[in-house]
C-alpha cells in the first residue's frame, strides 16, 4: 500500500472543519427532533406545506453533483487535469440547478406568508436550510477556485485542492440527505 492510500484525501485541516461543522448540525438536528417530539401535531401540519418533489429534486441534483467531484478526483489522481476541470464545472453547473430550485421554493413559501416566524418547524426549516445554502455557496465559490487552479495544475498540490473541494462538497451533500428526510418526509410522534 502506498502512503497516499493510507491518508485522508485532501488537506487534514478540511476534515478538521468538516468534522466540527457536522458535529455542530448534529446538535440543531437534536434540537429539531426535540421540538418535533414535543408538538407532533405543529410539525405535521407545517410540514405538509412543504412540497417534497422539490426536496427530492434538490436531492438527486447534489447527488449528480456529488457524482461528478468523485469523476474529477479520479482524473484528477490519473494526471487529467483537463477532464477532472470539465468535471469540476459539471458539479457547478448541477449546483446551479440546486440554487434555482431552492431559491423557487423559498420564494413561493415567502409567497403564500410563510416565514421564519411562522411556526417553530418553519423557524427551523429557514435557519437549517438557510446555513445549508450558506454552506452551499461557499462551496461553488471553492469549487470555482479549483476549477481556476486546474487550468493551470501543480501536480499533488494541485490535486490536494481538488481532493479538499470534493470533501467539502461531499459535506453539502450529506447535510442535505439529511435535511430533505428530517424536514421533507418524517412524521412527528404521536
């Protein structure tokens, strides 16, 4: 076994924050399951004005994207710098999509009067998806600055970047597959 197979990819630092950032999500999915367990009812009605196609939407757009940053490390681990940017970009694109979906469904909640302060589910539902795009954001921003650094590659520090964007965006993935059942699809308990 080589020494880059026994390693974390990317940048330690990267896993460091990732770990930290899950672990400070785990806490407010805490909280939400709480709140959940104590008013069942409120949660299940605000819920259902939430339209779970558009959840499952964003959800298979992140896992294309999520598709394409594992297709550009594996190029970029065999040198192909030029397919693992196309692949970069394709990720963006895919996130654009997500941005668009996301920003029609906020916009039709604001619309029909529903807002943070709506309901404690509705108050949660705006602030987790709300760091959730944040997060999001960030992340095409990252994945822009790798997309810029593979025009013009440095070999392993080149693919270290790429490697650490990739983790990155694997985060933006798992926090939504957890949002999308937790907000979209559980029931309250009885």
């Amino acid at each position: 076994m080589r020494e880059r197979d026994r390693t974390l990819p990317g940048d330690p630092g990267v896993f460091f924050f990732i770990t930290a950032d899950m672990a400070m999500f785990a806490v407010f999915f805490l909280l939400f399951m709480v709140g959940q367990f104590q008013d069942p009812e409120g949660y299940r009605a605000s819920r259902a004005a939430l339209d779970p196609v558009l959840g499952l939407t964003n959800t298979l757009i992140l896992v294309f994207s999520g598709w394409w940053m594992v297709r550009a490390v594996e190029a970029g681990r065999e040198g192909d710098w030029r397919h693992a940017r196309t692949r970069v970009l394709a990720a963006m694109l895919f996130g654009s999509a997500f941005a668009l979906t996301k920003g029609y469904e906020y916009y039709a909640k604001v619309s029909a009067g529903i807002t943070l302060t709506s309901s404690e589910f509705f108050g949660y539902y705006f602030a987790f998806t709300g760091i959730h795009f944040l997060h999001f954001v960030l992340g095409i921003g990252v994945l822009a600055v790798t997309a810029g650094k593979l025009t013009k590659p440095e070999g392993t520090k080149t693919l270290v970047w790429l490697e650490s964007a990739a983790a990155y965006w694997h985060m933006v993935d798992l926090l939504w597959m957890v949002l999308f059942p937790m907000l979209y699809l559980a029931g309250g308990t009885s």
